[in-house]
C-alpha cells in the first residue's frame, strides 16, 4: 500500500501540474469555503466562548464531513485498482496547488512589466492588503512573501500530512506496523491510501478554515481562535521544513545561501505568524533583500533593490523548493517500500 501511496502523491502532482485546479463547481475546496460560510453565519452573534467552542465544533464537523466525502468515492472506486489510484490522486490534488501557485506570481510580475496598476490589481487577488497605492518595490516585496508562505499552505503541508501516514506506521509503531500493512492489504481497499488522503484533507479543511475565520476582526476573533490555533501547529514542522529546502535551493541555484540560514534564524519571529517568517525569512536572504509589510514586519536586510527579476527568481526558487520536497519525501517512501 506505500507503493499505492507514492504513485498516488505523484500522479496528483502530474494532474495538478498538466491540468490545474478542479472547476469551481466541484471544488471540494470551493465547497468547503460554502459551509463555513453558512455555519460561521449562525454563531457570531452569541458570547465569546460559545463562539470559541463552535469554533471548535465546525473545526471537527467540517474534517469529519469531508472525510466521510472522500472516504465513500474511494470506497466506490476500491473494485478496480487503476481506477482506484486515479481517484486518489485526482481528490488529493484537491488538496495542494502548484501550478496555480506559481502562475499567480508570474501573472504579477507579467503584468508589472506593463503596467503598475495592472500589476497591482493582480496581486489584489493573491493578498488581504490594500494594493492600490504600492509602490513598485512594495508589489514586488508582496509577491514574494505570499508566494514563499503559501509554498507551506498550498503544497508542502497537505503533502507532509499524506505522507506522514505511512511514515508513522512504518517508524513510530515499529511493533505493530507490520501488523496493521498486512491487515490493511486484506480490506476491499487500501486502508493505509484512505488513511493518507484522509490527513491531506483535513489538514485542507483546517487551513482553509484559518484563511476564512482566522482573523482577529469582532466577527472573526473567537469563532476563528481554535482553526487559526490549530493551523499554526499544523503549520509548525512543514514551515521549518520548508525555510530550510528555501536554503538548500539557494545553494543550488548559486544564491546567497549562507545569508538565507542566517536571516531564516534571525528574522523568522517577525512576523506575527509563528511560522510565515521561516520561508518569507529564508528567500529574503537568498535574495539579498528586504521584505516588508509596513507597520507589521521586515525580513532581511535592503543589500539589493527589488525589482521585478526578483519575483522570476522567487519563481524558480520556489520551484526547485517544492521539487526537493518531493524528491526527498519520496525517496523516503521508496525506503519504507524496499525496507
């Protein structure tokens, strides 16, 4: 089943990067933006801690809901293997976005080059902040810090929590995994696949919770507590994982590497996120420069302007980031595999 498990990851990226997100209509994550809509809708209006618990309470609503979602088509395509591993890896490309991820970035910097403005109105589209007065630098600092954070939220998270299902069983229950494989390989489907997808998709809900409630305006302050908690520590060993892949990348494409650790350790905490800092941190010094969002935080040091270049060089930084990732979690898998 780890095998099932790898070439699932692998064809959602092939499926991500060929085709690109889902239609809207049949978004799961469209619709999981619905329901919390709708829930979040009834309960603003009560008392602090009744909204801190619903906020808890949709949290585990909405991770049961479309686990149940996920769980009965893979239940309904389990009596043809090929089929069975299509509609995997098509549902756990739900989860993550690279090729949208990137292209947004690129849009930016594409349309930067003819116009301010129009530059600015594209990246209105990826950030909460008012974009319509940034200066050039400032738009070019913004299209950094959100492409480099959301190589956390959009890839490598909902990835590592796929992963970390058959990298548990296999290292941390050393007595009983052998046990649960042999066990899993004699159901009508793979348990351990379900397993594995199951955790991408929560991590998902949990995430896009965060992005919906995760706020600390009056409507959002309490029923978003408990999804915004719960992202940051979802979001703990991935964000670290990934500043440091940001700095083996800087190495490898002959970028100030060095200057990526240090800035990664020094500046990482700035940010009122306990975990944006580390990948925003760590391109800022591969770069040589500084990334700021006034009146919030500054990563790195002003060594060199920002221009639009630098957003090309993010792109294939970010890149070559996300290839690593899945080239060292892979072969991580193909160890669990042989051994």
């Amino acid at each position: 089943m780890v095998e099932e498990i790898l070439i699932i990851i692998l064809a959602s990226f092939f499926i991500d990067l060929m085709f690109g997100e889902l239609p809207s209509p049949i978004h799961p994550v469209v619709w999981m933006g619905k329901l919390i809509e709708i829930m979040k809708s009834h309960f603003f209006h009560y008392s602090k801690h009744i909204c801190i618990l619903y906020g808890f309470i949709m949290t585990i609503s909405l991770i049961v809901v479309f686990i149940s979602f996920f769980t009965i088509i893979l239940f309904c395509s389990s009596f043809n293997q090929l089929l069975f591993i299509l509609v995997a890896a098509l549902l756990l490309s739900t989860t993550f976005s690279v090729r949208t991820l990137l292209r947004s970035a690129g849009i930016v910097a594409k349309d930067l080059d003819e116009d301010i403005n129009k530059g600015r109105k594209s990246l209105s589209f990826l950030v909460s902040r008012p974009t319509s007065k940034l200066s050039l630098q400032e738009v070019v600092s913004a299209t950094i810090e959100t492409l480099t954070e959301n190589i956390v939220d959009s890839v490598v998270a909902p990835i590592f929590y796929t992963i970390l299902i058959p990298i548990l069983a296999f290292f941390s229950w050393p007595v009983y995994s052998s046990l649960f494989l042999q066990y899993g390989s004699t159901l009508p489907y793979p348990l351990l696949v379900i397993f594995a997808v199951a955790a991408g998709v929560s991590y998902r809900v949990v995430n896009t919770l965060d992005a919906m409630v995760g706020y600390k305006d009056p409507v959002n302050i309490d029923i978003g507590w408990f999804p915004a908690k719960l992202d940051d520590l979802l979001n703990f060993l991935p964000a670290r994982i990934t500043g440091f892949l940001i700095v083996i990348s800087a190495f490898v494409m002959s970028l100030d590497y060095k200057q990526s650790w240090r800035i990664m350790l020094k500046d990482a905490r700035n940010t009122p996120s306990p975990n944006s800092g580390y990948p925003m941190a760590a391109a800022a010094g591969a770069l040589n420069v500084q990334l700021c969002k006034p009146g919030t935080y500054k990563l790195g040091k002003p060594q060199m302007n920002l221009t639009i270049d630098q957003i090309k060089d993010t792109i294939k930084l970010s890149t070559l980031t996300i290839s690593l990732f899945l080239i060292i979690f892979s072969l991580l898998l193909m160890f669990i595999i042989l051994s």
